[in-house]
C-alpha cells in the first residue's frame, strides 16, 4: 500500500508518483501515437497505485482529456483519481493565443468537464499567462468555481515569479508547475522559498530533461535526431559524466538513473509529487520503481554536488 501525500494545503491525496499524460492522445506532440495504447496505459497506472493524473486542454488538444474521459466511465472509482487539466490556449482563426479571462476560464471548465465525463475536476490550473488580465482576478474566477464545487484546486503554470505572486495576492493558489530538473534548477532560488512559504506544491514539468536524466544516452547518441538545449554537444557530454556518477549510487540500490533522480527530487519541500510522462505501460511501472528508492542524507548531497 503506498503511503499518499498531501498535495500542498490542498485536501488532494496522491501517489507521489503521478502519470503525465501528453503522450495520451497528444497528437499535436507527439507523431503516430497509438490512442489505444494510451488509454492502456492510463489503465495500467490506475491498476499498480497511481491515483494523479495530469493532462490539458492543449495535448491533441483535447483528445487526452477525451481518453481519460473514456477511461474514467468505465473504471467508475472517480473519488479515488485525482485529476489535473489546464487550459489558457484559444484558438482565433489559425492562430493560437493565450486567454486568462474569468469568463474564458470558466467556460474551459465547462468544456473539460464535459470531454473528461465528471461532474468536478481534483486541479485546475491556468496553463500559461495571457498578457492583458490581472492575474488575480483570473484566479479569482477560480476561486469562484471552487466554491461552486465544480474544481477543487487551484493552479497556475509558467508563471513569473511575480505572476505567481499577483495570482496569488488572496491565497488562493494551491499548486505552482514550472520546469525544473536537475539540469535547471533555477527555480530553486526564487520559486522554491516563496512556494514553501505560501504552502504552494511545486510541481515540476521536464523531471527528467528529455531523456537524458534516464541514462539511456551515451557518447555515441546521434545528437542529429534529438532537439532542444540539452542535446547541445557540449552540454549533452558535460551532462553524460555527471548522469555517469549517479550510476554507482543506482547500481548499490538496484535501481535505476532515472529512479535515483526521481527520488532525489521528492526530497525536496517544496515537492509534494511528480509526474514523468510515459508513453507505453510498462514505462509507467518502471517509473513506480521510484517509491523503492530511500537515498540517504549523504546521497541527498552528493546528488545536489554533482548536478550544482
């Protein structure tokens, strides 16, 4: 039985381990992604103890709030699955903008109830700031839902630090998600002493940097085929000695790198609980191996020395 944690001041309880669901009917993401497979893989998380799923508006876009919309009728347990989703992108012609309006919020709301078939949503979060709207009266339409029962945590997503701080101007923001892993920790300077202080659960997106946080890479990977920062030659064979050194502490305990990161990371208090993405099943009971791996004081800081 896993021991479930509370999710900031929130009255969420979950897995620590969550699933990440872009790759779940996120065909705007991800190419030739199998939709059936991705309802099989919500399954199996749900069946070996993840209870926190986390999806948005934007991945399909909506066709994994549909997915797990399906999965959830059919499982019938609603009360036992905390669900996350977002929304803030709106589509104007082609275009794609960012709307943190009360009433572009509160009609997202709507919308998402509907494609996940249940009468609440567990966190609702606005996904990325708009320009115009005044970030507290955009959670304060939150607020309004919240207490008309229809979502029952408030959240916001790549926020500055001062957007975070306007949002949260009456307390009413419960959870923060923001990049952050051991190769950006940037957010441990700002983020991380405000988020402990405002009882605010930092979630963080990107855990295990595009892969390369798993050990799966070596010198000989074609950097030819992999996109972003971290696939930078000089930073990839920078990162490849230090993901070398958290070999030795993953082999003493029998796990692995990835496992090793993830642990380390929960660790952290400003961190109630992740939420690795997978693509296939048996992706996500490798990520659940993570709850097996205690790390000691030492190893604590040995792994923050490493990645500093």
């Amino acid at each position: 039985m896993v021991n479930k944690t509370q999710i900031g001041k929130t009255d969420l309880y979950v897995n620590p381990i969550g699933l990440g669901t872009n790759a779940v009917g996120g065909h705007n993401l991800f190419p030739n992604l199998d939709e059936q497979a991705g309802g099989k893989l919500v399954q199996s998380g749900l069946d070996n103890g993840i209870n926190f799923l986390d999806t948005a508006f934007i991945y399909g876009p909506k066709r994994s709030e549909e997915i797990i919309g399906e999965v959830l009728k059919d499982r019938g347990n609603r009360s036992e699955i905390v669900i996350a989703t977002k929304a803030s992108h709106k589509f104007v012609g082609q275009e794609i903008v960012q709307d943190n309006s009360p009433a572009f919020l509160k009609q997202s709301v709507e919308e998402s109830l509907k494609r996940l078939q249940t009468d609440y949503i567990d966190l609702f979060y606005i996904h990325f700031p708009d320009q115009d709207t005044p970030k507290d009266e955009a959670v304060g339409a939150l607020k309004q839902l919240k207490d008309e029962g229809k979502i029952r945590a408030i959240g916001v997503s790549n926020f500055s630090i001062d957007q975070l701080k306007e949002a949260n101007k009456d307390g009413y923001v419960d959870v923060y998600q923001g990049e952050y892993n051991l190769l950006n920790r940037g957010a441990e300077n700002e983020f991380f002493p405000y988020s402990v202080d405002q009882q605010i659960s930092f979630i963080p997106y990107f855990p295990l940097a595009s892969g390369l946080l798993t050990g799966k890479y070596n010198k000989n990977t074609n950097l030819a085929e992999k996109r972003g920062k971290f696939f930078e030659r000089e930073l990839f064979e920078e990162t490849l000695g230090k993901v070398g050194k958290l070999r030795g502490i993953a082999e003493a305990k029998g796990a692995e790198v990835s496992h090793v990161v993830l642990a380390w990371y929960l660790t952290c208090e400003a961190i109630d609980v992740i939420i690795p993405g997978a693509k296939r099943a048996d992706q996500v009971l490798h990520n659940l191996k993570t709850l097996e791996v205690q790390l000691t004081i030492e190893e604590i800081q040995q792994i923050d020395e490493i990645f500093k």
